[in-house]
C-alpha cells in the first residue's frame, strides 16, 4: 500500500525522482546552463511581451514562477518553459478582441487567459487526453507555424520603422503600415536596421569569428549566445547619449522594479465564455509544441517524458504565471535547445534560471530604460524567421497532395484570416482529409495463384478464380466513414456477376470493426439472402473476432468464418459440389 | 466523342434510361402504385407541413414538383420524395429561430432553407462529395432519430390536448404543455384520442380483418392503405356536422384552391448567413435517410443506385420545391416501402403521384376546412412513433461502449438541447471516437514460432526473441493521430532495451502512412541513429510502399526493407555477426 502511494505521488512529482541523486557535478552542469539561458531570456521575454501587447516587465515574470513549477511537475530534464513567439502572438490575437492595449483590462484578460489554458492543461493530463494534441497532423503545424512567423515579423516591422499599425492577420499588418509610411521615422530605423543586421550576424558569423580569434569552442558559444544582450546593450547605449526618445524613438520606458507581483485571473463568466476558444487553442499549440521539443531532447539520452504529466508540468506553470504577473507560457524550443547543449542535467537548472531572471527583474530593470522597442522588435524577426520555412509545401507536394492542400489551406487561412481560424481550418481539413481517405477503402477482387496457397489481387496477377465464388479482400479497418461504400462495392460486384453463389470478404486488414461497420454486414448478410448469395468471412483478427462474438451476428450469418482464405475457398468449392444451391426465382 | 457526351448526359439524367423501354405493363404497375401512395400522401403531406410551422397546403406543393425533378434526376426506381417528419421538424427549429409562425417571413424562410438545402446537395452531387454523408455513423442516426420522434410526438400532443404550447426541445415542449394543461379542450381531446387509436389499429388490425371478410390480399392491402383517409374523412365529417371549428376545436380552415403558386427563395445574405448552418444539417440528414431506402430497395431487385446522382436528384427535388411553395423535401421511409411493395416500376410512379396530387390541390382543398388538426397531429404521432427504437443502446451496449457512448449523448443532446445541437454533438463525438480509437494502436512485440517462419505476440505465445534486435508489429495504419503515439512507444521500448542494435517495424497492416506519420518515422530513424540503433522495416504494403518511394525516406534509413519479417531477422541475424556495432560511448 505505502509503496503504491510513494508510486503515485513519485509519477505526479517528478521532481522526487532527479532531486534524490542530486550531488555537485550535476549543480556544476545546471548552473552553467542557468547563466546562459538566463543572459539569453532577458532580452526575449521583454520582446515576447511587447508582441503580446503586454507592458515588457510580464515577459520576465511569465519566466519566473511558470520555471519553477514546470521543475517541480514536469518529466523533461531540459525543456525551459517561458514566454514564446506563437504563443505570445496567440494571446494579442485572442486579447486583442476584447480589450484596448495598455488598458488593465487587457491585462487581466491576458492573466486570465494564462489561468484558463493552465487549467485546460492540468485538467487534459489528469483524465489522461493528451492524445487530443495529436489530432494536429506535422504538417498542419509546420504550416501554421511558418505563417505565424510571417504574421509576427510583418508586426514587428512598425517597431522597426516607427509608425503606428495594427492587425492580426498578414493583410491587415501590411495594409496599416503602407497607410501610416509617411509617418516613418528615421532614426528608429537607424537603430532598428542594424541592430536586426547584427542580431543576424551573432547568429551565424560570431561564434566562427572568436574561434578564429583563438578562444576555446566552448567559451565561444557562451560568448556568442551572449551576443545579442551585447546588441541591447549599445542600443541602449546609444539611446541614452543621445536621449534618443526625445527624438521620437520609442523605448522601453520605466520598468518596476522588484518581486513579481501577486496578481488573479478574473472569474467573470463573460470574460471566460469569450476566452474559452482561444485557451483550448494557446493550450493545444503550446503543448503540442511543447512536447516536441521535450521529445527530440529526451531521445537524445535515452530518456523518456510522459505526455500526460508534461501536460500537468505546462498546466501548473500556467497556473503559477497566471498568480504572479505572467501570461501563457510554454516549452520553447531555442531556449531548451541552448540550455540542453549548455549541460542542463536536471530541471534544477531551470529553477536557477528562475532566480537568476528573479535578480534581473530586481536590480537590471532600471538599466532597460533607455532600451529601444526597434531593438527588441529586431530580436523577434531574427527568432521568427528561424521558424518560418516552406519546405513543407515542397515536401508534402510529392509525398500526398491531400495533406499539400491542407498546409496550403492552413497556411493561407492563418496569414489572411488570422492564427485562430487558421489553426482551426488546419485541424478541420486534416481530420477530413484522413475520413475521405479511410471512407473509400482499396478493396480487391482476389484469385488463386496457381499452385500455391496465396490469394491475390485479380487486376495485378495471374490468378485463378471460380465464376459462383467472389473472393473480395478490404484494405482498411471497417468503420461509420467507409461502411456504406463496402455495402455499395460489394453490392455492385455481386450486382455484375449473376453466376455467384457465395461471396467471401477477406479481411487481413481490417483492424477494428465498429457498430456502423457491423451493421453494413449484417445489411449485406440479409441482402445476399434475399439474392440466395451465401456471405462467409475470412482471415479475421483476434481482436475483432472476439467483438464480432459478442454481436449476434453469426447467428445470422449465412455462411462461415475461415481462419484462412485458402480454407474458405476450398471448403465452399467441397459444399457447391456436394450441394448447389437453387437457383433464385427472380 | 459523341458516344462519350451521350453517355455523360444519361450519367446526370438517369429518366434517358428508364424512359427508353417503357411499355405498357409497367404503366399498369406505376399506376397502381401511384393511387396507393397519392391517396397516403395527402393526409401526411398536410401534417408535416403543420409540423414545420408551415400552412398545410405547402405539403402538398412540397410534393409535386419534387417528385418530377426526383423522377428526372434521381436513379432510386422506387424512391417517394416529399415532405418527411425529421426534416419538418428541423425545419421547424431552423426557421423558428428567425421569424413568427404564420408569417410571411416565417414561409420565406423555409422557401429559402429548401432552395438552400438543394443548392448544397448538388453542388456535393457536382464535386462527388457524398462521402460526406458517411461522417454519421449508424448508431448516432439511429440515435438522432428516435429522439427526433420522441420530439416529434411531444409536439403534437399540443393538437390532441387543443391547448398552446411551444419550444424544441422536450424540455420546453414538456414545460409548455404542463403550464397550459388547464387550457384542455376536451371536445378536442374526444376528437383525436380516437382518431390515434384508430390510426394504431388501421396500421395492424385492418389488413388481417379485412382478409377474414374473405378480400383478396391485394385488395386488403390498398384498402389498409387507404385506412388513415377514412379516419380523416369521418373526423372531417363530424367535425363539419356538429360546427366543431366553433366549440375551440381547431380544423385547417381554408386552403387555397388551385396549382402550387410560383414562389422564389430570399438571397438576403443576412438570411443565408442564419439558415446554412441548418441547411447543411437538413441536407446530410435528408441525404443519408433517403440514400438508405434507396439503397435498400435497390438490393431487393439487384438494381444500383449512384450516390452522387442521388445528390443531384435530391438537390434539384429541393430547389424545384423551393419554387412552387414547397419547403425542404427528401426520400421517406414508410411512402417509399409503400410504392416500392404496390409494384411502382420506373419513377414514372412517382411523376403520377404528382399528377394525383395536382389534382387533390385543385379540386379537394375545399373538403380539408373542416379536417381537424388533432386529426393531423394523430397521423404524425402514429407515425413517427415506429421511428422510436431503443434497442441501438442495447446493441451498442453489448458490442462497443463507444459506440453506446456516442449514442447516448446524441439522444440526451437532442431532447434536451434540440435537433440541431443533437446532430452536430453525434457527428463530433463519431469522429472523435474513431480518432480515440485509432490513436493507441496495438503494437506488439514479436518472436519466432520455433520451427516455423511465423512471427507472434511475445505475450501470446511462446516464441524466440534476440536481445539485440527489437522486432514491433503495429496493427494500425499510420497516420497523424497515432504517429506520436508510435514514436513514443518505439523510444519506450528501446530505452527499456539497452542491448538493442536493431528494430525492426513490422507493417503488415498499415494500409497507409501519411506525411506526419512519414515524419515520425524519420524522426525514430534519426534518433535510433543517434544511439547507434538501426531501423528496419518488414512487410510493407505495395501501395505504401510505391508511396514511401516517392520522399527520400529511404536515403536516410539506417536499415534496411524486407519483404517478410523472416527474411528481416535471417539477415539482421547474419550481419550482426559479421560486423558487430560498436558500443555507443553515451
């Protein structure tokens, strides 16, 4: 009993699995990895917050607690949780209905939004639905997330250029900006240009260049993952000299300085039942998202993450971020990607991550001031870009041109209708797309090949078969969405050969059998009665079988089961020869 | 070419066919056919146009051009179009939503709703999209229907009781009557009350009594038939002797006397905005009732019928209604088994109904003044109660618990929530369901059977396994809904397996791999990779793979494709020893 309790809670607390083999390697390691994701997060949790329309500050508390939590409930050792692009663009779109920018309502809303799709989260992995996540196809997402970094950087652009704009779709961004081009200011874009052309170059060109410089490969990296604080810093720099926000460039302003705050979701009803859609939404592509990551990271050990906790680790971090000044949060994948290379080897490194945010949000904030919008606006094409890639189309286009059409269709809807109905669109068409081509099942009229046990395919091999027997094998596990056209295909089939007597539906294939499925056999048992057509059954599954038995269905069954079509064939060529059956009045 | 046009025009105008070998003997037979079910339409047609809220004569107009346009395009022989009990009713709950009963606007809209509900299924009819139809499983249509006419019955209860009373779900209807019960008109109660044991009996007792009286078959079965129009005329006939329409008791008054009025349907896109919801349903529910007594009645006389043409002659049977004072239409049950069993041949039958009818509307409308309404809503009562059938939660019960779930709710949805909200939450929870069902595919582990070349379940049988190589089966054809499913599981089993060098994916029942499903799979040969692990694949479908030949899945494999799961182990067997992997350094 004591055993199965520690069992239980052990699987709800991660946490009491790692921390019990915790020595002073492993702290080396997660410290290390702490330094540098948290020199990486600063700068993109203020930019995050910024997309998300939110005051920058909530980018860093959305890091802090939401860390912590994740450490203590979720099963990855390196997945670091935190403010990401598609999310953040997510709750401006989903906010952005509701309530004006800047506004405390908006705020609240997007408190509240993190609050919902926390408890969606916790809720899906206590009764155990993560396989709902499952039901975006790859490439719907690879779509959708290719069109939301479109969408994210055309937002940014204004920041760069320093006009007013607005819009959550691709049109809308691009209508209000050509609008509002004359409004352009110069020395915005001065900053904001290069400071995007040298966040480009950190990327690819710095680390090479302090190798070359002679330092070892591995301070290199930490130095080049540093770089971009070092591009915030002299835009900061510079604003500063020269009072660059007197001269029209838009900066971060006064930042709080000190603890997050203790804040609470709302629990209006009206706000709930219109923010409802859009946290399953926020809720379902971050995790899915999310679970990606933590996948491809775990795989690379040997490790292994459970779904259904991961949900309750994303959930809790949510809920945590909702209570202390943050909104949605979820796995990202460049900061766990960083602080796997850096040596993450527990979540305990996402925990000093926690504290070393927690230090900055109490004695850097006054420092970020001066820092321009352009910069972090920068900060967020450069990251999106990454993440816009349209190989897929390519990919998709000669591998299945049903699942092109729905990355199109996902991709097209997202940029000119916006990320909520394109999501939607992508999971409707994918669902629709795997019925339509379940619902019309390969089925094949199957012969002997001569002097063998083998039954093929009559149109791709020379095989025998016997005019009052057809032999029909079905493809496809029978259910509600093909039921109808097996009863249609077999009733044209019998329909085109006056001369058959016994028809046997092969089914080596066939999966699973639902009620739909039962049903349409047993509407082809009595009509090939009617017709004084035997109906037998061969090669059938276990565990469709042990169904079938629980149905009436043999009762009424005009003919027999065969274990193999072999023995289904021979058999009902003994009984025609031993008794034929009469020939049908009509 | 000309041959090829010809042929393309018979496909969309079936009548070409049927019309070509017309003689006299099936005259006789569509004629006879014609009276029977002309004499049982108008009664019926008169109450389901009551049902939908609708004046009584717009179920007689709904059944005239239809029926030709049906005998035109449709390719049942025996299918009887017309106004039908659940499509009157969802009828009802549509345009009850937008305008008053008994206005102009009220009749507009169901014109409207018909002309839609027509367009929709032609345009599915034109681009072959009858699949859709399939998206209803059985059990939920069964389910949806006998909720439909405990609704149905419910509604009418009001015309037996002669008191007011509205609403569309039996929650409603059941609260409204209650309120009114005081209101009771007994005169009324004394009128219908009868009329529905009447009714009850006719539908039993009149044939067997009938042949005891020494008629032929025959002769008693038209007789019985026309059963339900002696209970009409004797209540007709009390009703005008004692002026019952001037004691509270409601008759249907007067009827405009002459051919269906030229009418045209609303194109306010404010309107269409409200109705296409409710079009879309009426026109999958009507489509797949009517298909099914096609369907049916076709196998009894190994005829066939097209779904798609069928969506074209039920389309054009609609937007035909929609322009002679009809209102939404489609194939009914019990008049289609009616002409079918009184010998109607060709749809001629249905084109002399038609003719009948014509004539009921010109020069019988005056003899309906005095037809009571309680004589009506008998008629519906007795009829949509052979509709009720609970047995399909027995069934489902037995045979699959999902089934039965998916059935309920579309029962509790429907009385409780409406026709509608009923429809939608079964279609959502089939394909959930199903979507639930094929994401956790059966995957098994597999041996040898010693001294055979068969591979099984390492937990059914007593089979040889090699701890270096980690043989899988996976029962299911993969696709985005399990593809996670399957990584996760792979990864599991081969993180439990530390000695493992080689797995081997044994694919004898993947009838389909789809582009995520395709990524998961590249994505476990990377990762194995990484952990120096190949991955094999073992009896792949033809279809499959022609279409994994077409990405470049087969560049990256780290292992190898073999024809059987045999061939696989010998040579993974042989090689290993050969050249032995090397230990991986993690």
């Amino acid at each position: 009993m004591k055993t199965g309790l520690r069992n239980a809670v052990a699987k709800r607390l991660p946490i009491l699995e790692w921390s019990r083999d915790y020595g002073r390697a492993t702290f080396g390691s997660d410290m290390l990895a702490a330094v540098i994701v948290t020199i990486m997060l600063i700068p993109q949790s203020l930019a995050y917050a910024l997309l998300a329309g939110l005051p920058a500050e909530m980018g860093i508390y959305a890091s802090i607690a939401p860390i912590i939590l994740y450490a203590i409930f979720g099963t990855s050792r390196a997945l670091a949780v935190g403010p990401v692009a598609v999310v953040s663009l997510m709750t401006a779109a989903a906010v952005g209905n509701l309530a004006e920018q800047g506004t405390p309502e908006y705020i609240t809303a997007a408190i509240t939004l993190a609050f919902m799709s926390g408890a969606f989260l916790v809720a899906l992995g206590l009764f155990r639905l993560g396989f709902l996540a499952n039901f975006l196809s790859h490439p719907v997402i690879a779509g959708f997330i290719t069109a939301s970094g479109i969408i994210i950087a055309a937002s940014q652009l204004k920041h760069i250029l320093g006009v007013p704009a607005s819009g959550h779709t691709l049109v809308e961004l691009v209508a209000s900006l050509w609008e509002n081009l004359s409004q352009i200011n110069w020395i915005t874009v001065a900053i904001g240009v290069p400071a995007a052309a040298a966040l480009f170059w950190v990327r690819k060109g710095l680390k090479p260049l302090l190798i070359a410089w002679g330092l070892g490969p591995r301070l290199a990296d930490v130095l080049s993952k540093a770089g971009p604080v070092a591009v915030v810093a002299i835009t900061t720099l510079i604003a500063w000299l020269f009072s660059l926000d007197e001269m029209g460039v838009k900066t971060v302003g006064t930042v709080p300085q000190g603890l997050p705050p203790l804040t609470a979701p709302s629990f209006s009803p009206d706000l709930w039942a219109s923010l409802i859609g859009s946290a399953v939404l926020i809720s379902i592509i971050g995790f899915v998202e999310s679970v990606s990551v933590a996948q491809t990271l775990a795989a690379k050990k040997r490790q292994r993450i459970d779904p259904d906790q991961e949900l309750i680790g994303l959930g809790m971090a949510n809920i945590g971020g909702a209570f202390s000044g943050g909104y949605p949060v979820t796995g990202g994948f460049a900061r766990s990607v960083v602080n796997f290379d850096a040596g993450a080897a527990t979540p305990a490194a996402g925990a000093f991550t926690a504290i070393g945010l927690l230090l900055a949000s109490l004695f850097l904030t006054p420092l970020l001031y001066y820092l321009p919008q352009a910069t972090l606006a920068a900060t967020i094409i450069v990251a999106v870009l990454s993440l816009v890639d349209f190989s897929i189309l390519r990919k998709t286009w000669t591998y299945s041109r049903a699942d092109f059409a729905a990355v199109s269709a996902t991709i097209l809807a997202t940029l000119g209708l916006g990320v909520e109905i394109g999501v939607t669109i992508g999971v409707a068409l994918s669902v629709l797309i795997h019925l339509y081509r379940t619902s019309k099942p390969h089925m094949a009229v199957v012969g002997q090949v001569p002097g063998t046990e083998h039954y093929r395919n009559v149109r791709r091999h020379e095989v025998m078969t016997d005019e009052n027997i057809l032999a029909v094998r079905v493809d496809e596990s029978l259910y509600f969405a093909n039921a109808r056209y097996l009863e249609d295909r077999i009733y044209d089939m019998v329909a085109a050969r006056p001369a058959v007597t016994d028809v046997i539906l092969m089914c080596p294939a066939v999966n699973e059998i639902d009620m739909s499925a039962l049903e349409s056999l047993e509407a082809i048992n009595d009509r090939l009665k009617a017709l004084d057509v035997r109906f037998h059954l061969s090669e059938i599954k276990g565990p469709v079988m042990d169904r079938l038995r629980r149905s009436n269905f043999f009762h009424h069954l005009t003919g027999k089961v065969f274990l193999s079509q072999h023995q289904a064939m021979t058999a009902i060529k003994r009984q025609n020869v031993a008794e034929p059956l009469p020939v049908s009045a009509e």
